[in-house]
C-alpha cells in the first residue's frame, strides 16, 4: 500500500545473492518505476548499501522501461528486472522495497542466494550510488559517483538525460566521462572524448543493446536518453 516498506529477503549467516528478478505492477507504471524504493543492507549495517528507485537500479533510468539485456542486466520484453551481479554478505542479508507512490503496487520477485561456511578476506560488498539533478549548471562538471574511498572496483554506471528545450534539437554529448582513481587531482586516469565514445559508439547516440555498454533509450525528437557502460 501507499507509504508502506516490504522485507523481500532477510537472510542470517554467509552467503553470496546471484540473481534477482521483479515484475509486476512496477514493470508496466512508469510512475512506480521512479516511487518504488529498494533498499540493500549487509552484515546488519545501519545505512543501505543500495537505496535508488527501482526501475533505475535494474538498468534504465527516468522512470523508462526498453527490451535490453547486457552482461549484468536485463529486460527480455520490458515486462521484467534481472540483475545478476553477485552480492556476497558475511552475517545478513536484508532487502527492503518501499512504495513512495499514492498507489497500490502488485510485485513478484525471485531472489537466488548461495548460503557458504565462509567468505575470502578479500570479498568485495557490492554499493549503488543514485542520484538526480533536475537543472544542472552550464560549465561545471556533472558528478556521476563522488569520491569513494577504500578498495574496491568500479562496476559501471546507466545515465538518464533529458534535455533543456533551450538547447532543443543539439547535441548533449560533448561532454566527456572523466574517472579519477587513487589520489588524481587535476588529471584523471581515465578520460573520454565525450558521452557516446563512453558507451562504445559515435556521431551521435542511437538505440542500441551490447555486453558491456549501449542505450536503450534514445528519442532525438524529445531529448531524452537512457545509456549504460
């Protein structure tokens, strides 16, 4: 119901979550796709590894659903949410979603674990970072993931964009992906030539689905798009 939180997994001891899946009412409103919340704790922590609307964490952004599938995400008809990127925990495991619309909301999931004795020392936890800025300021550098500190590895990321009417019928891109490791300060690792070469393609952005990197959103005539990497 509107305003309430279900526990979908609450699991006690080592494991390691391989795939999810969700359909249901969330994969046909575009309006819970963006009010439905999943939040992910491990080893009983108090603050979410994972807390980001639901149609945005299982790969597409602005509240959009597409037919796409990739080496860690799918959606075979966008009827569905899969993920199977594995998720180790050491003492518990806890899944929460949260329904922040006005309406009622149906789901049906599939949560697959592998409960172990034990993990490795150097088990890597898994975090999402989600974020939104309706205005963005001309000149200055868009964050996608702030500063993280510790070790760890950068799994990837999907952007959602649209577009000021201002600039209606230009190109958003230009922008390059910069990705600062270990100490950069003004000179990243990694830097791109712009927001498409990011995704693997160029002059421009069209529809697309890979392995590692595509768009399954891309509407020229609205100035709207959908990428991963």
């Amino acid at each position: 119901q509107p305003g309430e939180s279900q526990t979908l997994l609450d699991v006690k001891g080592a494991g390691i979550i391989n795939r999810m899946w969700f359909s249901g009412s969330i994969a046909v409103n575009a309006l819970q796709r963006r009010a439905v919340r999943i939040d992910m704790f491990w080893d009983g922590s108090q603050k979410p590894a994972v807390s980001a609307p639901i149609g945005d964490f299982f790969g597409l952004g602005l509240g959009l659903t597409a037919t796409f599938d990739n080496e860690l995400f799918s959606s075979p008809e966008a009827r569905s949410f899969n993920f199977t990127i594995p998720m180790p925990f050491r003492t518990s495991a806890l899944i929460t979603i949260t329904n922040e619309s006005e309406e009622e909301v149906w789901i049906w999931y599939d949560i697959n674990y592998l409960q172990v004795r034990e993990l490795p020392n150097d088990v890597l936890y898994f975090h999402a970072f989600w974020n939104r800025n309706l205005k963005t300021t001309l000149g200055e550098d868009y964050v996608i993931l702030p500063n993280v500190e510790g070790r760890g590895r950068y799994i990837g990321t999907n952007i959602g964009v649209i577009g000021d009417s201002v600039y209606q019928g230009t190109w958003f891109g230009e922008g390059e992906v910069k990705i600062f490791l270990d100490g950069d300060k003004e000179m990243p690792t990694l830097v791109g030539t712009g927001t498409e070469d990011y995704i693997g393609t160029g002059w421009g952005q069209g529809e697309f689905s890979s392995r590692y990197f595509g768009a399954p959103v891309s509407d020229d005539n609205h100035d709207i798009y959908a990428f991963y990497r």
